[in-house]
C-alpha cells in the first residue's frame, strides 16, 4: 500500500499530534543530540555522517518550533523532523534511527519537559507558601471571626485563617518534588520494548541526560503513565488549594462582607457599572480549577487501555505540559493576589460584635464552673441565644433555671474580661491555635520548608542544566564547532 495518511485521519489523528509538537520541541532536539553524540561514540556513525548529522541536529535544536514546520501531513512530529534533517543532509538522517524507535524518542523528551515544568511548579508552590506566612505575620493580631458554612464560628485572625493554606500549598509541592524522581528516569534504549543491542549501558546514558537512573524494565519503561497520573493529581490538588481560598476571598471582598481589597491590577472593571470593579483574578483561578478537574479525569480515562497502546500516551504529550504551564501561571497568579492584599481590620473586627462567636468558649467556662456536662452547658447557651438573644449573666441565669432548674449565678464583669475576642484568640497558645505566640512558630516552619524546597528544585535544575550542555558541547565537538 503506498501514498500518505487518509485526510481523516490527518484531521483527526496527527493534527493533534502535530499542534501538540511545540511542547515537546525544545526537548526533542536534546534527546535526539544525546542519541547522536551516543552513537558517535559508540561508533555506531561512520566517520563521514557524524560531523553533518551533528551539526544538523545542533541547528534543529536551536530552531523554534514554528520554523520546523510539523506538518500534521508528514504522521507524527517525529517524521516531520526527520523530513527536516533529511532534506538538510540527504538519506544520512536515517542513522538517527539506530538502536532507538520515534516511540523512544519521545517518552524520553516528554519527560524531559515534565520535569522541568514540576520543578517550577514546586518553586511556585514554595513561593505562595512562603507568601502566605509572610501575610500570616502581618496580620497577627488582626481579629475576625472564623467561618464554617460560611456561619460565623469562633474568633480567630486572618492571620491564622490565611495560614491555614500554606500547609496543604507545601504538601502537595512535597508530593511533586517526590513525583519528579519518578518521572526523571529514563526510557532511552529500551528498543521496541526489550531492549537494545547497541544502546546495552542504559544507566549511563540517562545519566548524559540527567536522568536519576534507566527505568529498570524496558516494557515498562516504555509504556508506564502512573507517575503522570501523580503529577497531574498533585498539580491539581494544587490548584483546588488555592480554589478555596479565591471562593473565601470572592465572598470577603464584597460590600456585604467588606473584609478584603484586591489591589487595582488583579481585578477588572464593568464596562457598564462605573461603581463596579470585579475580583476577575480569583474567578481564573476558579476556573482554573475546574480545567485542572477535566483535564485529569480525561487523563484517567485516556489510560485505561490495554497495555503497550499508543493511546494512553499520545494524548498526554501536549495534555499534561499544558495543564501544569496552566498550573504555573495560577499559582503565581495567587502569589501575586495574596501578596498585594488589603485588610480592612475595623471591618473585620466588627464582625465579631454582630454574632455569638464566644458561645462555645461560654460554655465551657459554665462546664468547669458548674460541674455540667459539656452537652448540657451547650443547651443552657443555645437556650440562652434563642430567648434572650444575649449572652450576659441575666440571659445564662434564666437560661439555666429553664433548661436544667439549676442556678447559675455569673458575673457581667467577668463575662466582658473573660470572653472578649481578644482574650478568647490570645488563650488559643496551644500547638496550631489562633495566638500569636503560636501562629507565628508556624510562619517560621512554613518559611523554612518553602526555602528548603525552593533550593532543592533550584539544585536539581542546575545539575539538569548542567547535563544538558555537557551533550550539547560533546555534539558541537564532534561535528567540529
């Protein structure tokens, strides 16, 4: 059978391929410089192919994407740059291919993007974690009633209730930084599927790479999409973090609420309402996280296949480099939302006259002083809010007298010292609570886990620099530049 790809499935099939091929591009010319310089010395190459063939793929590697030209009618990106190097230097480009499938060619460059783009994700994470302490601190002592379902709870700060983001930030940057040794191991020689007569010291040339080590394998190592599936999972958990924290901050900046002010840059004005100035950052951030949701369970879907299928990984090329670009650009987003964040502390603080946010603490002081179970001391105090709609020691004496025919004698003065929002959130000194004797051991700790994980992806980074230039210098040497 001769002649090219039917038009259908160039539509359908290697148009997606091919508009997918700018994400793996750059990495795709490292790869395929690594397989050339082995070859060469290996002396697999003939003396005569090494200097052009090295040269060509040194300049294709330095080309810009769109200047390749992945031409969805050429099949896969992997025959549009063969094409490139063909029409370069003639039928010596074929010597690219020994010992290595286009099926190598790319897992091994796909894993090269991911794992950059999961060490920029880590230091993004680190950087909004480290963010949201430094707002934690500022905002130690500024009082606000907590929420659940969106009912005031307990004072607390906004200090505390912002730090309370940077913990689940940090453990899903830990959970990438561990995803990045899966997906830094290597698939190179593993042939079609067992293995490569020519390329036999796997070990060594993920080493050149910068790979941690060859995965063990080759079957697996050329059909595995677990540690893809971690990372995107990790990326999103990400992003829903800081999904929850722009759905708090939407409601906390509005005139009903009045708690917050997002500076000028990350909002957007109506074009109808003069009044109107819109939160628009936090909804891409929402929005965000329902493209991250989508995306993964697409992913999941995709690869549930049979083993050894092209399917459960042609589609992740360009999926999984996007989602965590997208990942990339929201979590700096945040960063920049939560670092420019006004307080309005009156506001906040006033909040907390309008409510019964000492009542939980109200009861517990009836418990000790009374000898009442927790449960009973509760229902003198519910009682007490639904009849008397207040908490002073007239409200509590009625209250106990008809729920437990007991006399509970308080005193007013007591009451105003004891339950005050100040002195109920400075008594929180225990490990994780609201004072800010405790929250601020937890800027500190939070601060030195983001810097520690920073200047781990910061030295993972350099020493894949450093592999990298390490091949392109050995190809310039043997193509004599």
């Amino acid at each position: 059978m001769t002649g090219g790809p039917a038009d259908e499935l160039v539509a359908a099939g290697y148009a997606w391929e091919a508009a997918d091929a700018p994400w793996l591009h750059a990495a795709l010319g490292l790869a395929d410089l690594a397989h050339g310089v082995e070859l060469a010395d290996r002396d697999v190459l003939p003396t005569r192919v090494r200097g052009p063939l090295l040269g060509a793929l040194l300049d294709l590697a330095a080309m810009p994407a769109e200047a390749v030209g992945y031409d969805p009618r050429d099949g896969e990106p992997y025959t549009s740059r063969e094409r490139h190097l063909t029409q370069r230097i003639g039928d010596d480009a074929g010597w690219l291919r020994a010992g290595r499938t286009r099926r190598e060619a790319v897992r091994t460059a796909f894993r090269i993007r991911v794992r950059g783009q999961i060490l920029d994700l880590v230091e993004d994470a680190a950087g909004l974690a480290a963010c949201l302490a430094d707002q934690a601190e500022r905002h130690l002592g500024t009082l606000m009633p907590d929420y659940t379902y969106l009912q005031q709870a307990q004072p607390t700060t906004f200090g505390h209730y912002l730090l309370s983001f940077a913990d689940p930030v940090l453990r899903d940057a830990m959970r990438l930084f561990a995803e990045f040794g899966h997906v830094n191991a290597s698939p190179a020689g593993s042939g079609a599927a067992n293995g490569s007569r020519i390329l036999d010291d796997r070990d060594a040339t993920a080493r050149a790479l910068g790979f941690d080590h060859a995965i063990t394998h080759t079957r697996d190592a050329m059909w595995q999409t677990d540690p893809f599936t971690h990372v995107m999972a990790a990326a999103t958990s990400l992003i829903l973090t800081q999904d929850k924290l722009a759905e708090d901050l939407e409601i906390f900046a509005s005139a009903e609420f009045g708690f917050v002010e997002l500076a000028e840059g990350y909002g957007r004005p109506s074009v109808v309402m003069p009044q109107k100035r819109n939160p628009y950052s936090l909804t891409v951030v929402r929005g965000t996280a329902g493209v991250m949701l989508g995306r993964l369970t697409g992913l999941t879907a995709v690869i549930k296949t049979p083993s050894a299928r092209s399917d459960n990984l042609i589609y992740l090329y360009g999926e999984l480099p996007r989602s965590l670009d997208l990942a990339h650009r929201t979590t700096r987003l945040t960063t920049g939302v939560v670092r420019t964040l006004e307080a309005d502390t009156a506001r906040m603080r006033g909040a907390l006259d309008t409510a019964f946010t000492q009542a939980a603490d109200l009861a517990e002081l009836l418990m000790r002083r009374f000898g009442a179970d927790y449960r009973t001391a509760h229902r003198v105090v519910q009682h007490a809010v639904r009849q008397s709609g207040a908490l002073d020691a007239a409200a509590i004496a009625r209250a106990a007298t008809e729920v437990v025919s007991a006399c509970w004698s308080l005193d007013d003065e007591e009451l105003r010292v004891r339950l005050t929002p100040e002195a109920l959130v400075a008594s929180r000194t225990g490990l994780g609570g609201a004072a800010p004797q405790a929250v601020m051991p937890m800027v500190e700790g939070v601060r030195d886990q983001a810097a520690e994980l920073s200047q781990d992806a910061a030295a993972r980074r350099a020493a894949l620099h450093a592999a990298q230039d390490a091949i392109r210098a050995r190809a310039a040497c043997l193509a004599g530049r």
